[in-house]
C-alpha cells in the first residue's frame, strides 16, 4: 500500500471507530474522504443528537445569552415557555429529550454558587478510580480551574477549590473531610458549603464529573 | 411553519426547533459524533446572537446551514488541509425539510461494479471490520483493504463526474 493509500485507510478506521479522523494532508483523496465521511453517515442509527448533548448545547446558549452583550442587541431575545409552545418541542426534538426536562434545562437559571456550566467545555481526566476511593481528596488543576475530586456518600464529586473569601487556593485535609483555607481561619465542608466562624461565605462551586475508560474527568473550560 | 409569516422569534425555540435538524445535516459531513457536536454546537452560537427576530424559519435553517458549512469547512482545511467541496448542495437546496434525516446514499453506489459496492456497504453501512468484510465477500484480508480504497475513489470520481455533467 502507498502513504495515501495508508492515509486513506487510517481515515476509514478512524470513521468506523466513530473517531475524529486523524490530522492529515488529503492529498488526492479528498473526495475520497467526503464520499467515506457521507457513507459512513448513513449508517443506521447515528445521526440523531444525544440527548446529554442536546441538554448541554442548551445550557451554553442560556449561558452566553445572559452574559454576551451581542445577545441583548440583536432582536433576538429569551422567552419563557408558554404552555401551547412546548407541543412543538416534543416533535421536531426528536432526541428522545422530555419537553418537560428541555423547559427545566432551558429556563431554569443556574442558581447560587451551583454548578460551573462553561461556555465551551471539554471533559479532561483529573484522577484515578484509586485517586477518589472514601477517605481521599485529590486536588487538580485543569482548563484553569483549581479543584478538588473525592467520594461523598458514594458519589464522586469535584468542587473549585479556590476560597470563595480572597481566591486563596484550598488545601484538602482528608481526615477531617475539610478543605482549609491558608489565608484565614476558615474551612469548606465536601458538600461545598462554609463552615460556620468569623466569615459567611458563599459556598463552593461544583464541577461537574464523570467515569470514563477508568479515569475521573471533570468538565473544565476548553479555552485555556 | 417552513416560510411562513414571521412571528417574533425567541432564540430557545429556533433552538427547539432546528437543533436536530442542523446535527443531522452536520453529521452527514462529519461522520462522526465528536465532530459533529463540535460543529453543531459552534455553529448555534454563532448563529444564534446574530439572527434578527424577525426571519422565517426557512431563513433560520439556511444560515444555520451557511454558519456550519463554514465551520465545516475550517475544520477541513486545519485537518486535511483541503477546501470541502460541495458536491451535492444542488440537491439539499431542493430537498423539503423534512426530507433532509434519510442521508440518502443510493447516488454514491449506484453505477459501481458489484464488488465495490458490497465493500462500501459492509465497511460503512454495517460498519464491518477488514476481517468481516474479508469474509462476508469471501475475499482475503489484503484484498478487502485495497477493495475499499479503489471502491471510494471510484465513488467519488464518479460523484465529482455527476456535478459536473
């Protein structure tokens, strides 16, 4: 086999594996290529979006029309649902998404401290399995966030670990279940909230975790 | 709904109402679901801020459509170095919405010998190992592999030939 047809090959595995195809001159081939992208496309089952995609495309655009000044100019505008208008949810989102569960994702705000949502995220392995077993604080540090990722009532959860008080970084104390503040006398229960002391602070953000091929990712920002 | 009277639009309905349909289109040209999540999800917000209120949805769908192609085509030429090519807008451009979910591909195989055919159908359709496909078409594993390549640059010459004429 030639390099093009090697380069070629690797593009129709990459495919098939539902992979990105790999960064490559086309050469030639590039027809080729589109006509293996086309194929490959009309494979039964595929094309619809998932419905964790769907959720958190969603999520994004709330994100970005609430912060973006772009969005406000344009005539463009948020709405909250009317209930005649979610008849056509159900229908043309044929992801199998809930109209209830779209509502819920599209106008519920995040609220509090809640959950870091960002804007263009990409999910990045932070630990090990072994990393986040009961009684273990891993910190980590990613898409510039500083967090930390642990086991809590059998759930593993990740939390920014940056004082909500002066932005000092925590420092985890496994035995006590805490995060400590260097700065200033104050500590963060796993739950995220602040304990009670001489401070009333906001509690903790979450970041958002997930189990994938053995490792613990956390979705982080994809900018940085 | 498609070219209606335009009624004043909120972005969470465009959203609604063309996020499936705009994965669908990108996922034909993508092939695979990591990209075609990337593309789509760029694609919407960069459409989204810039689109008036008062458009129709067909208008809506067209510069989805416009603003995925060119992100398509970014990716492209930072990966593989090309321009995308087009080779059947003519078509999509005619075909009704709702017609646009079955990606049709009977244009790409019509017209290719037997063989060439059956290795694009095991391959892409059925998503067929080399060693599978070898056996199904009860040919070596050497000669599947080779198979599929003169399978795919016959199709393609062939589509870039139907353009054309």
């Amino acid at each position: 086999m030639s390099k093009a047809d090697r380069r070629l090959a690797r593009f129709i595995r990459a495919l098939i594996a539902n992979r990105r195809p790999p960064r490559a001159p086309a050469g030639d081939d590039f027809a080729a290529m589109q006509v293996a992208t086309r194929l490959r496309a009309a494979h039964p089952g595929g094309s619809t979006p998932s419905p964790a995609f769907v959720d958190n495309l969603a999520r994004q655009l709330r994100e970005a029309s609430d912060h973006e000044p772009g969005w406000t100019e344009a005539g463009i505008r948020r709405r909250r649902f009317l209930a005649g208008g979610l008849a056509t949810v159900a229908a043309s989102v044929a992801a199998g998404i809930g109209a209830e569960r779209l509502r819920e994702v599209l106008t519920e705000p995040a609220s509090g401290a809640g959950t870091i949502q960002p804007y263009i995220s990409t999910w990045v392995a932070v630990a090990t399995l072994d990393d986040v077993k009961p009684g273990r604080i891993k910190q980590f540090s990613a898409g510039g966030l500083q967090g930390v990722v642990f086991t809590l009532d059998g759930e593993i959860r990740a939390l920014s670990a940056v004082c909500t008080h002066q932005g000092c970084t925590l420092v985890p104390e496994p035995a006590q279940s805490k995060l400590f503040c260097p700065c200033h006398p104050m500590s963060f229960n796993l739950t995220g909230d602040a304990n009670a002391g001489d401070y009333r602070l906001n509690p903790l953000p979450a970041i958002q975790t997930r189990v994938n091929a053995g490792s613990v990712e956390v979705l982080v920002p994809a900018w940085t | 709904m498609v070219g209606g009277p335009a009624r004043p639009n909120d972005w969470e309905s465009v959203y609604q109402e063309h996020v499936a349909p705009l994965y669908r289109y990108v996922y034909s040209r993508t092939g695979n679901t990591a990209d075609a999540e990337d593309v789509t999800s760029t694609a919407f917000l960069r459409a989204l801020p810039r689109l008036r209120s008062d458009v129709s949805a067909a208008e809506i769908r067209a510069y989805l459509r416009t603003t995925a192609r060119s992100v398509l085509a970014d990716v492209w030429r930072q990966r593989h170095g090309t321009v995308l090519m087009e080779f059947d807008d003519q078509r999509d451009a005619t075909q009704p919405p709702e017609r646009e979910q079955d990606v049709d591909v009977s244009p790409i195989l019509e017209g290719l010998p037997a063989n060439y055919r059956s290795v694009l159908e095991f391959r892409f359709l059925r998503g067929y190992s080399i060693r599978e496909t070898a056996a199904a078409m009860g040919v070596s594993v050497a000669n599947a592999k080779v198979l599929q390549l003169r399978a795919l640059r016959r199709a393609a010459a062939t589509g870039v030939r139907d353009v054309e004429g």
